[in-house]
C-alpha cells in the first residue's frame, strides 16, 4: 500500500506493541490532520499508565481491553500487528475496509534496496551477519525488523542507494503482497503451531518472502531443504543456493566464530548476500571474522567451577537442540530441555540423547519436560543405561542441579527445544535468568 493512499482516512493501529507504538508516531507525524485510533487488549488503566502522554492526546481515539476488536468497522483502513492472526479481526470488518501492516508499508515505499532474511531457525544471525557484511563492505546499510530498529523509523530518511537488512518472522510475511528485492530463505521446520492450523500454513506464510518477487529480484535459499526447495523452484527470482561447502572459498573455517555445521548455512547467506552487492572477499571475510554470537543463541557463559555452560535459550524445537548438541560435540553432559506444550514430538531428539553415549543428565522443565521424558524412555526399552532426569520448576533450581550433577571439564547446555511461555515471559527471560544463576551460584573462571 503506498502512503499516498492513508491520507485523509481513518487509521486503526490494531496492536499497540513496540511496532505498533513505531506505525503510530511514524503516520501521526506523516499525516497530522488524519483520524487515529488505536486497539489493543490492554486494560485502560494499565494504558494510561504506561503511555501517560498518549493517554492526554484527545485527537487520538482509544479501544482497549476484551472487546477491543469491536472498534475495527470504524476504520477505513487497518494497520495490524503482526501477532494478531487476520481470522480474528475477519467478523469485525465493514465492506471495503484496507488491511495492511508495518512491513507492507515499508516495502511498498522504501526507495532502497531490502535484503529479508526468513526460516524457521538462523534468521537473527543472518540478519545480523549481512548488516555486518555490508557495513563492513562500505554501504549504507540498516538493520530492521524483529532483531532490528522497527521498519517505519527509517522511512522518513530512506534514500535509493541504502540497504535495509529485515529480518521477516511468518507473521510478518503472512498477508503479504509484495516481497523484497533480496530474499534469503535458510530452512522450514513444524513451528508456530499454536498460530497456525497446520504446518502448510505455517510454510505458506514464510514463502511470501519469494511469492511476489520477480526476474529483476534474487532468491537466496538452503537448496539442502526440500520444502524451502520447492518454493524456490516457483519463484521467478534469479536464483541463488546457498553452498555451505564453498565457504571456504571466502574464509578458512576455523576463523569462524560461530559454532556448528548448521551456522555454516548462515554465513554462506552472508557470502552470497555480500557478493550480490559486489562486496570483496577479503571484506566478506573480515566482517565475519569480527562477528559476534548473539546472546541466547549457544552463547558461551562459562567456564563456572570447571564446567562450561552455554545459553541456547532461542532453541523452541527438537531441531535446534539437535544442532547444538552436535555443534558442542562430546562433552555436553548435562542438557536442560521442557517448556510450553505446541504439540510438537519429540522422537528425533531422544534419539539423539539416547545415542550420543555422553549425555547424563536431563534437567527438564514443565511441561514437554514431562513429555521428552515418556519418550526417552520409550526409546530405551532393552539399553543398559539411561540418563538421569530431573524436574525442576524454576530456573534457581534448575541452575543448582546443573552444577551438582555436571562433571568438571563437561557442558551443561540450556537449548530447551520448546517456547519459554508458562514459566517465563519470553526466551530472553530464560536465557537471562540461566545467566544470573549460573553467576550468582558459580565461582567464575577465566575463559580459555
């Protein structure tokens, strides 16, 4: 939708999160003689609190609370959050009502060039490695999105040769109508599953990032992944594959500082995207040289009384906790899994405990804790040795079962392979808590 077309309408901001927050400053400053309103479940009072200014501006209509949803026939145009599935809202529109979002407005005005970055797992290391790559290459380059500044803010002073690297969630893709100029898809696993009525659908909504591109465009994708795969082959985007084995061409593995066969993925992407704008190899090599792993993502905390913890609190499917299992190698030990129940199994990473030989002891959360547990168990009728499980119901004495049941020179590894939700408000909640256990329990070490 271009902004041309929200003048002098009325604007609902449906969702009044961080990017909610960006839309509503960036059209009231765009567009001051507009009609605005926002919705969101918050309760009044806990609103006028919290947005003690908004809470005065009497040109701004407010919709709060259980029934907040009513206020949408009253509009002309939509903005929605992208945590707010569009079935929800579906009753409430009037004939004619324009639904769009933060990510369709940027993308349909931005005068640079966007390089999105989606999958399932990898998407904020990517991201991140790109803006590093191009930043280091000399461009002018910005990082938006989930792991960035939100997309809006940059609208205002976006010029035709900047770069803005998005990092797309699927709810931000799903509605989609447009896609952007560089699209970078690592790979789909069974997530959001909560969110969408079935795997298809979460897989339709991440290949919008593809579906609207054209021969002008370029697609850089995980050819390794036969879903990812199959999107691709319909895509009318020049077509890039990211080639993990010819990262060597660019930089010798070993001064890569991130850990595990399955980042070498990310950074191929990273190449890729750096060659696309005619950044020197020497110069791709540096900025990944230089990069630094992002907290919650098989961070490394220790070593704490000779044992090395790592934070891999990001990790919400058996996938990833597979992957920093093998990224770790052998001396993982002890490995604290369980969260929020998505109805996701858990066969493939049982498996990969049962096998590994080296893996003791199971710190497990509620309540796929639970679950993970029946099928280790199930999986190792007839074998000689099982590890230990433990339940714990906070992260205190979680941490506290890590240190008396890892061995010195050993992991303890958090890479739950489940959503943080019940027990704690978000991942970077359970990575942080981990941290400040792991310190105020253990007797700090220098790193080797």
């Amino acid at each position: 939708m271009k902004l041309s077309e929200l003048k002098g309408k009325k604007v609902l901001i449906l969702g009044f999160g961080r990017e909610g927050r960006d839309t509503l400053k960036f059209l009231k400053k765009t567009f001051p003689k507009n009609t605005f309103g926002i919705a969101d479940r918050i309760k009044t009072a806990v609103f006028n609190e919290k947005f003690l200014k908004l809470g005065a501006d009497k040109n701004l209509n407010r919709h709060l609370g259980e029934e907040y949803l009513s206020s949408v026939a009253e509009y002309e145009i939509i903005v929605k959050t992208p945590g707010i599935p569009l079935t929800a809202i579906k009753p409430f529109l009037k004939k004619g009502t324009k639904i769009t979002s933060q990510t369709e407005l940027f993308l349909d005005n931005c005068p640079g060039r966007v390089v999105g970055i989606t999958g399932t797992k990898g998407k904020s290391t990517t991201s991140s490695l790109i803006y590093k790559v191009l930043k280091t290459g000399g461009k002018k380059a910005y990082l938006a999105g989930n792991i960035g500044i939100p997309a809006l803010s940059y609208l205002a002073k976006a010029k035709k040769g900047d770069i803005y690297v998005f990092e797309m969630s699927c709810h931000q893709l799903a509605e989609l109508k447009t896609s952007p100029d560089v699209a970078v898809f690592l790979n789909l696993y069974p997530e959001h599953l909560d969110y969408y009525k079935n795997f298809s659908a979460y897989a339709k909504a991440k290949a919008n990032i593809t579906l609207w591109q054209d021969k002008k465009d370029c697609l850089i994708y995980n050819p390794d992944d036969k879903k990812v795969s199959r999107f691709a082959a319909a895509s009318l985007a020049k077509k890039i594959k990211i080639d993990t084995a010819g990262v060597e061409k660019t930089i010798i593995l070993e001064d890569i500082p991130l850990k595990g066969d399955f980042n070498l993925i990310n950074v191929s992407a990273a190449i890729k995207t750096g060659e696309i704008f005619g950044i020197p190899r020497t110069k791709i090599a540096q900025a990944i040289k230089k990069f630094k792993t992002l907290d919650h993502r098989l961070e490394k905390i220790g070593p704490y009384k000779g044992i090395t913890f790592y934070n891999d609190s990001l990790s919400t499917i058996e996938q990833s906790a597979i992957a920093a299992i093998e990224a770790l190698g052998n001396n993982v030990e002890t490995i604290f899994l369980g969260g929020f129940d998505r109805g996701l199994t858990f066969k493939h990473l049982s498996k990969k405990i049962l096998s590994s030989g080296n893996i003791k002891t199971l710190i497990l959360f509620p309540t796929t804790g639970r679950k993970i547990w029946k099928e280790i168990k199930r999986q190792s009728k007839g074998r000689i040795k099982t590890p230990q499980a433990f339940f714990a119901d906070n992260m205190s004495d979680a941490v506290k079962l890590g240190y008396e049941h890892t061995s010195k020179g050993k992991i303890c590894l958090m890479s739950c392979a489940s959503t943080s939700f019940g027990m704690f408000r978000d991942y970077q909640e359970r990575g942080e808590l981990f941290k400040k256990y792991i310190k105020e329990f253990g007797e700090n070490e220098k790193n080797n």
